[in-house]
C-alpha cells in the first residue's frame, strides 16, 4: 500500500475509534509523510489562529502561540483560503516569527488551509529542515488530511451561532445592486452551500469509481430534460442551458474527481474536493464573465452530489418564498422557479451573469451583491426583498411588514389595470400617440410583446444570446435566433442593436484588454470594424433571417461619422449578396457617445434614425462611471444639461426627418418619459416590466398643458443639479401616477 493510502487508512481507523486527540493526528501525519514538523492551528474567536497541536515544534508553544488572521504565513492561508508551498519559508515577506516555537531551524514549509462549508476553520502545516518544494502528491494527500480534519474541528465552529442569543431574533437589512426590480414577502429558504459528505474515505474505490459514473450519467440526462422542457412564459433559454451543459459534460473535471477517488475518498468526498479547487481557481481568474461561470460550477457539483445520493429530498417551498444563495447557475434557477420561489438574493454575481439573465427573463425580483445574507439567516425566517430600491430585510419589524404587504396589495390592483391598458393605444390625454416598444435580448422574452401590447421591439440585444450560449454563434444558428424574433413580432417593427461586446461583456476565451476604462475601451463598433468578418457574419445572418421582411439594424458605440459609414458599408456589401433581399432596410445608429452630437448635421445624411441609449450617454457625459456606487445617484437624465442636449438633438431629427428613439432605461421611467414626450421624442423602448406604468402616467398627462410648464421649469431651474423635483411636483398636482 503507498504511503498516501496507508495514511488515509490510518486515519479511518484512528477517527473511527473515539476522539482522537490532534496531537496523535500530528503524529500520524508527520511519520506517514516523512515530515520533521506537522502543526495544527485552530481558528479562535477574534479572527486568532492559536497552536493546538504539533510534532516537532516545541510542546510548550502550543496553547501559547497565536497568529491573527493574515499575519504570518498561517495567517495568510487562513485569509486567502489558498496553500502556500515555500521551500524557504523564513525569507518568504509574510513570515512572522515566534521564538517560543523553535521553528527557526525548519527551511521548508507546506501549509494547507482546513475549511468546512466554505469556512475556515484552522490550518494544517508540515516543514522540514531541508529548504525543498514538496510535490504535487504531497500537496494533494495533506489537502485530503485537512479535508478530514475539518470534520473533527466543525462541532466547535458550529457553536458560534447558538452564541449569538438575542441576535437572531433582530431586523437585518442589507443593500445590493438591483437586478430585476419588484416586491416579494415571505420566509427565505437558503441555497447555500452544500453539506459537506457523511463518509470521507472510500471501502472500495472501484465501487466509487462505478457509482460517480452512473450519477453523472444522471446528471446530463437531467440536464437534457431540463433544456427540453417548456416553462408557462414560453420555451426555456436554450442558448443559457447549453452553455452551462458544456460546463457539466466537460470531462476534465471528472478525471480529477476519478483520481481523487482513487486516491482513497468516496465519490462525495471527491466531487466536494475538485469542486473546492475549481471553484478557488475560478476567484482567481481576471475575466469578469468567466468568474460569473463559477455559479455554474456551484450549480453543477450540487446536481452531482444530489445524484449520488437519489435519496436526498428536495426541501418544500413555501408560498412566496424567497432564495438566498451566494451564487447560482442557470439549471438551478429553473428549478427553484418551478417549485415557487418569488424573489431572488444572489451574495456574489453581476447583472451579466446567467442566473440574472434568467431572472429578467422570468420577471423574478432579484437582487445581487447582498454581502452576508446566508450567514445572518436561516431557512423560514420572514423577509422582505425590495428590489425596487434594493433592499433586503431579514426579520423585519411588524410595522415595516405591515407597510410592504399594503404595498404588495396596492401593486396587484395596479396590474389589474395595467391588463385593461394593455390593448389600449398608447396616447395622452389630449391625444398625442407615443410609441411604446420593447427592448429584449432572449427569445423567452418575445412573449411579452403579446402580454404588454407592445408596438414592437425598439431594441434587441444581439450580444445577449452569445453572452449566454458562451460564443458567438454561427450564421445558421444567428440567422435561426433573429428569424425567431421577427416571425414573433408579425407586422411589427424590430430594430437590431450589432453586437455590443467588450468592455464588461467578454465571452468565455477573449483575451482581457488591459485596460483602466473598458467602458470607453475597445468595444463594440470598435471590436466589429477592427474584426469586420465577425460583423460581416451577423449582417449576413440578420439579412437571411429577414427572408424579404424589413429589417431595421443599427451599430453601438459610434464616435465618428466615419465609422458609422465603414460599418454601414459592411452591412450594404453583404445586402448585394443576400437573396430575397430586405423589403426595406434601415440602417441607424445608438447615440451613446457625445461627440457626434457635434457631427450630426452630416451623421443626419447618413442615418435613417437614431436610437439614444441614456445609459452611456449620461456618463460619458457627466465622466462618471455608471457603476460606482458612489456615482451612482450623483448625476441625472433630467439634469438641465441634458435636458438641452435632448431637446436640441430632437429639434435637429426633426429638421431633417429623421425618426428619433430613447432605448435607453430612462425611457421606461414614468417621469422621464413624459418629459422626453413633452421635447418632441415619442418613441420610447423599455424593459417589459416598465411598459404598463408608463402608459399609464402618459395616458394621464395633457401634454400641451406640460410642454410650457417644462420650459417654464428650465428657464427657473437652469443652474440647478436636476429638474427631477419640480416636474415630479407639478405631476403629482395633476394626478399622474408617477
């Protein structure tokens, strides 16, 4: 038998007969793995890593020598979760010494870190005198005795919450970023991290080796199942599910899983091992949309781990429940959705991520970056999850619940009456009709076109379905995506937005541009025009999709006049080529960059319309990055500044005949978008959730009687930093739902 497995086997025996004391486990590890030193440091209350047991180091240290969190390199292993492998520890910059263990003489120094359920728990070290690099074996065989170990230390961590007595018992309320706005209220059931397995070490690793192969067989005719199956909104993202099967079906991983259990653990104890590491190298990886892959990661482990274990139940929902997870993938979403949870916590991902790609898909209030949430609660606890101004509070005081059930009442009469409006033109009150579109990126969210009453589509995100498919996607397969979106709009128009790639959104294998703006770096047009076969493929395929229809395409990020012509010539070029040809093409641009307001007399000629995207044009004009936090209430659309740059921008489309839009997530905005009508700008596109409040403040509102008052607030407001207060007043005074 090896060393490793003779190791492994020794512990089994030594953990299966009583407590055994750390001291005899240091021992064991040190003779077993040919080491002078092995030392066992425990996590303490007030962040302290204090010496609980060595062989080697002198006894009278134990007890006595304590590190903070960070300090020392057992300190540093504790804090950053990750093994530090020196074959000269006392010249690493960390190193912290202590005279009272002796460990002066020691050169080499392996230090693993001893976690549980995502915890910390202590670290295990091993050091011999003879500065050496231990190898990968060695690594791999402590990192299995600290998985052990961890389940001998849990009991004492465990504790720590019953000590937190009144506590538990007090309201929390944490912030986050908004992803999907709405209301929920109900007991949180927590997602979390998986229960670390009953039985580490393996009887019989080829019977493990036949038990991980039929769950993972399991596994992927799960996930088959789930991609064909059909929610009530409509078909299920096909484009988020395949990417995130690749991520399961990937046989890399489930070697290591093999060799793991070859080396000694059960199939469970295998998959929680490799899931670990891939999950710690993942937080190290720079590319933003590949980190949100970990949720998929997560997301996987969990199916595998539940598939090894058939017996395992699936926890009951209670109504209106809402889930709290530190991360989530995309399967496990359409799971918990399907047994009834209303809203959504996520602690880590962005808005990019697939589980929050799916969340607005599905119309799930959700909410991201809500640092803490799984530790502070437990599972049945009440909560109310208020996306709208992003909020999440645990426990709440009767009085506060009392308040959001009563608004809760109030929202659902207000969707009755948004169903009444929903086959009502959109128009004033004194009569002027206002085009409300959609803007979507998924075909799941073409049913809201149908459900909203929606004139049509005025922007759709083509770079969404590749960000979730995980590649860019070939002509077939594009042309197929854009065919769907037109056949859903009928007769209703559809303005493609090109890829807008770059800057946070990076498909998986993009190299990551080194720079300090991304949001102003190469994106966009700019990557299109500089790769003009990846543009030319997605002209051909919308070309093709538009099968003789009309086809309405416009480019993002335009600076320069003559950049728009170059790609407009891209996108002629592949017209002359294409059989039956468009109906009617237009081809327009997004105005998100401020320098071609002072080119537009010659960008007029050239465009056949122009869709304003608020978003980037508010920081690029006001220089501050839309996602600071700190900024990020500093600076307003409805600021007089841009107000004026509105007004004259849709002074001069007017002039020249050229149709002008806000896509833009002011636009669906009751406040904003009775402003935008009152300076000439009627055609408005907005997430679907937005469309039925907006009709319903503009279906209140006489537009003569504001457009004076507007100019009037102008002229009296100019210097101040919004106009947001005054015409807010003035519609509040004449009953416009705002």
């Amino acid at each position: 038998m090896s060393a490793p497995r003779r190791l492994l086997a020794r512990m089994r025996h030594l953990m299966a007969h009583g407590t055994a004391p750390l001291a005899e486990l240091t021992q064991l590890v040190a003779a077993e793995l040919v080491t002078e030193v092995c030392s066992i440091y425990v996590l303490r209350p007030g962040d302290l890593l204090e010496l609980a047991a060595t062989e080697g180091l002198r006894p009278e240290a134990v007890g006595r020598t304590k590190l903070r969190v960070g300090e020392g390199i057992i300190g540093l292993v504790a804090a950053t979760g990750q093994p530090l492998n020196l074959p000269d520890a006392q010249n690493h910059p960390a190193f912290a010494y202590r005279p009272e263990t002796g460990e002066e003489k020691y050169a080499s120094l392996l230090a693993v870190p001893v976690r549980r359920a995502g915890r910390t728990l202590g670290v295990l070290g091993v050091q011999n005198r003879q500065p050496r690099r231990y190898d990968a074996d060695e690594v791999d065989v402590l990192e299995t005795v600290a998985m052990l170990l961890a389940e001998k230390l849990a009991p004492a961590g465990s504790a720590e919450r019953a000590e937190e007595g009144l506590a538990a018992t007090v309201a929390r309320r944490f912030g986050g970023s908004v992803i999907v706005p709405g209301i929920a209220i109900g007991p949180v059931v927590r997602h979390g991290l998986h229960a670390p397995p009953a039985r580490l070490l393996a009887d019989d690793p080829a019977q493990e080796l036949a038990r991980l192969a039929t769950a993972a067989e399991a596994m992927q005719r799960g996930l088959d199942e789930l991609i064909s199956a059909r929610l009530p909104d409509g078909e299920a993202p096909r484009e988020v599910l395949a990417a995130y099967r690749l991520v399961a079906a990937d046989a890399g991983w489930i070697r290591r899983v093999e060799d793991a259990i070859r080396g000694g653990l059960t199939a469970e104890a295998a998959v929680h091992r490799v899931g670990g590491e891939l999950r710690d190298r993942m937080r190290r990886v720079a590319d933003p949309y590949l980190r949100e892959r970990l949720a998929d990661i997560e997301d996987m482990v969990g199916r595998l781990l539940r598939a090894l274990d058939g017996s395992t139940p699936q926890p009951e929902v209670p109504e209106g429940a809402i889930l709290l997870a530190r991360r989530l993938g995309p399967a496990e979403l359409l799971d918990w959705h399907a047994r009834g949870i209303a809203g959504l916590v996520i602690e880590d991902g962005s808005a990019a991520g697939h589980a929050a790609v799916l969340a607005r898909a599905l119309g799930l209030p959700a909410l991201g970056g809500a640092r803490g949430v799984l530790e502070a609660a437990e599972s049945g606890e009440p909560a109310v999850l208020d996306a709208d101004e992003a909020l999440f509070v645990l426990r709440p005081e009767q009085e506060v619940l009392s308040a959001y059930e009563r608004e809760r009442e109030a929202r659902c009469a207000r969707q009755a009456r948004f169903a009444e409006l929903r086959h009502r033109p959109a128009t004033t009150a004194d009569g002027t009709a206002i085009t409300l579109m959609l803007n979507v990126g998924l075909p799941l969210e073409l049913a809201h076109l149908e459900a909203t009453g929606a004139a049509g589509i005025g922007l759709f995100r083509t770079e969404i379905a590749m960000l979730a498919r995980g590649a860019v996607a070939d002509v077939a397969e594009q042309a197929a995506v854009y065919g769907r979106v037109l056949d859903a709009a009928g007769a209703r128009p559809v303005l493609f937005r090109t890829l807008d790639l770059g800057g946070d959104k990076l498909l998986p294998g993009s190299a990551v541009p080194e720079e300090e703006n991304p949001a102003m770096g190469w994106r966009s047009l700019r990557v299109a025009l500089d790769r003009p076969a990846v543009l030319r493929k997605q002209a051909r395929a919308l070309l093709l999709a538009a099968d003789g229809r009309p086809l309405s395409v416009m480019f993002p990020m335009v600076a320069t006049v003559a950049e728009f012509a170059a790609a407009r010539a891209i996108l002629l070029a592949e017209a002359e080529r294409v059989r039956p040809a468009p109906q009617r093409l237009r081809i327009g641009t997004m105005l998100e960059v401020p320098a071609l307001l002072w080119q537009l007399d010659e960008l007029l000629k050239q465009v056949e319309f122009i869709s304003v995207g608020t978003n980037d044009l508010l920081q690029f004009v006001f220089a501050a990055d839309r996602g600071t936090p700190a900024l990020a209430a500093r600076y307003d659309v409805l600021a007089p500044g841009m107000v004026t740059l509105l007004d004259r921008l849709a002074r001069h489309a007017e002039a020249a005949g050229v149709p002008l839009s806000i896509c833009g997530e002011a636009a669906g905005r009751p406040l904003e978008a009775m402003t935008f009508a009152a300076l000439g700008i009627t055609s408005l596109s907005m997430a679907a959730g937005a469309l039925p409040p907006v009709k319903e403040a503009l279906a209140a509102l006489d537009l003569a009687a504001f457009r004076p008052v507007l100019a009037a607030i102008r002229r009296s407001d100019a210097a101040a930093a919004s106009l947001r207060e005054p015409i807010a007043t003035w519609a509040r005074e004449h009953g416009i739902p705002v």
